[in-house]
C-alpha cells in the first residue's frame, strides 16, 4: 500500500536502498521535472523491488547492492549482486540468482510478482533450452530490428508478469470502444454481449489487466505482442457465479491475425513472412504452459483493485506433461512494507481469489 511508506521512510529509502545509479536517475533533468508524487512513486516501487528480491537472494545480501540489466523492450533481469551499486560495473557482479520479476503499480497499490527459474544453460528441457530461457532472448532474426514477435519462436519460458488495475476506473461509456480497439475479436465481442453497463466495465478490465500480465511476461510489449493475437478466456464458474478458469489461445503467426492487424486493433500492426509456420506452432505450443490468477485486493475504499498474475508453469517440461490448461499457478500473497517488514494475517485485507 503506497500510503503506509510516509516522508521520512521516503528519505530512508533513497539513502539506503536505491543504487548510486537509482539516486543519479532520479536527479537527471527528466526526472527532476516529475511531480512530488510521481518521484515518490518510482521510490517506493525500486524500494519494494529491491528490498524484496534481496530477501530472496540471501540475508546478507543489501538491496542497493542488487544489479539488473534490461531487455531488449525495457524488461528489467537481476543480473546479480555487487559493491558498487552501479549496474554497469559487471567485473564484481556476485552471483546471478535464477530469479523471475514483475513489477505493477497504480496509485493504491504496488505488485511485485517473483517465481524461480533454472541456472542459466540449465532448462530442463533438452530441445532449444538455451533459447527459452529468457524473455528478451529473440533469436536470430534476419533484416529490421523492429520485428514483432509474431515473426519470432516462442522464448519467454520461467517469466513471471503481474498487472494491477482499479477495476472501476474507466466508464462504461467508453468500454465498448476500448475493447473493439484492444482486445481481440472474440474478446469484444464477449465484453459487447453483456448486458449491465457496469459489469461489461468491470470483464474488460479483468480481461485487460490478464492480457498484460502475459505480454509483461513475455517481456515485448503490446507493440510487439499485439493484444489482437492471442485470446485470453475468462470462463464462468459452473454455477454461474464470478469466474472459473482462465485459458489461453495463441493465435501469433496465423496469417488470418496479420490481416485482422491490419486495422491496428491491439495496438499494433503484424507482418507475418511467409515461413512463420515454425513461428505460429511455437507460440501455440506455448499457450499451456501459462498459469493465470485473478485477485480482487482491497476493501472499503479500495475494493475496487483487481490484480493479474502470468506465470511459466515448469512442471514436466522434457516430457509429456499430465496438466491441463486449468491447473492454477501455486501463489503466495502478502502485504509487506520494505525495511518494516511483512503485515501480519489480519492487518491487511485477504484478497480474494476471483479465478
């Protein structure tokens, strides 16, 4: 919760938590523009991201100590561990953890997913392994730099994605146009055919916060990853109450989607070469392997925040594998407040599971 890191734990966070190349940042002309409120913001989001992800690498392990890199769409990678505090200076990184991050924030809330990964080189699967083993890993790809990933093979295995949004924050008066822009065919159609203004409001945010989790997974960005090409399904609980299991439909590399590209739905436009068969058959094979939730956070006030995690399932990659697409991801929630400490059971609001 942004509102319990006051001025004074602020301060402490920008002197002893954020790295000298977080402090440099924050001081360059761009940011020294941003409102008091923004720079908080970036504060308590680096705070909670490093203090949390030390927690994971070892006690003894500083969070302004910790190193990233950045791929090649602007998702950040823990690269390691060092002294310096500068993420260029890689001669004294430490270790390298098999961590996978995500990081999502609005202004009542800040979300930080993490799951585990293997060593690098070590994938467990023996087909490819040194290419999925990272979400910036995009091949060797022939002529412009800007291609999409539809003109790519899968290689966003062991990444995690989270997304927090207020479900109430748009109006229905604009959902129906949101959704014809963004969202896939089926899925606007399925957000037209509800019949209570509100509720068709509150699935397309459900929809949408799911669809970026998977894309901040994937690490590409919508630009990239079009949310027009693939299908994330939200189906009902048996006895028709809320949502049951989320599955989803990969349609990237079909030459049918480059076409519905075409009219820039999604935010995007897709150029589909003629050899993308092995493209499309990656990405399709691809979409059981991802284990969504769906969590309303919050009471009162706030009960409105819905947040969205993506996760790589792992479990029997080399073989055939006995999970369905239902399988739920293994989660873990809590409320945690960097260089506090964690919230005990009671204190914070339990979210509720909604899928």
């Amino acid at each position: 919760d942004p509102a319990d890191a006051d001025d004074e734990l602020l301060r402490l966070y920008e002197r002893d938590v954020l790295s000298s190349d977080d402090r440099l940042s924050l001081s360059n002309n761009a940011s020294s523009q941003m409102t008091p409120g923004a720079r908080a913001q970036v504060v308590r989001s680096k705070a909670l991201m490093r203090c949390v992800l030390a927690r994971y690498c070892g006690h003894d392990v500083s969070p302004s100590s910790l190193r990233f890199s950045v791929g090649e769409k602007g998702k950040p990678r823990l690269a390691g561990f060092g002294e310096s505090g500068s993420d260029d200076d890689a001669a004294s990184t430490k270790t390298k953890p098999s961590l996978r991050f995500s990081l999502s924030h609005t202004n009542k809330l800040l979300a930080l997913a993490v799951t585990s990964a293997p060593p690098e080189g070590d994938t467990g699967d023996t087909k490819d392994s040194n290419e999925v083993d990272t979400g910036d890993n995009t091949g060797d790809i022939k002529g412009d730099e800007e291609t999409t990933s539809t003109q790519r093979p899968f290689a966003g295995a062991y990444e995690v994605g989270v997304d927090c949004e207020d479900s109430a924050r748009r109006t229905s008066a604009v959902t129906d146009r949101l959704a014809k822009r963004w969202l896939s065919e089926h899925e606007a159609q399925v957000v037209g055919s509800i019949p209570s203004e509100t509720e068709r409001a509150s699935f397309f945010m459900k929809t949408w916060v799911l669809k970026e989790a998977y894309v901040k997974a994937l690490g590409t960005g919508i630009a990239a990853h079009p949310f027009f090409s693939f299908d994330v399904k939200l189906e009902p609980k048996s006895d028709g109450g809320g949502v049951g299991a989320i599955t989803l439909v990969e349609r990237t590399g079909l030459r049918e989607v480059a076409n519905e590209g075409e009219t820039t739905r999604g935010g995007g436009v897709c150029s589909i070469p003629d050899d993308s068969s092995i493209s499309s058959q990656s990405w399709r094979d691809s979409a059981s392997r991802w284990r969504f939730a769906l969590l309303r956070i919050g009471n009162g006030k706030n009960g409105n925040l819905i947040c969205a995690t993506c996760v790589w399932d792992a479990r029997g990659m080399g073989q055939q594998s006995e999970l369905s697409e239902q399988t739920p991801p293994g989660l873990e929630v809590r409320w945690t407040l960097p260089m506090r400490g964690d919230f005990e059971k009671g204190e914070k609001p339990e979210p509720e599971v909604l899928a």
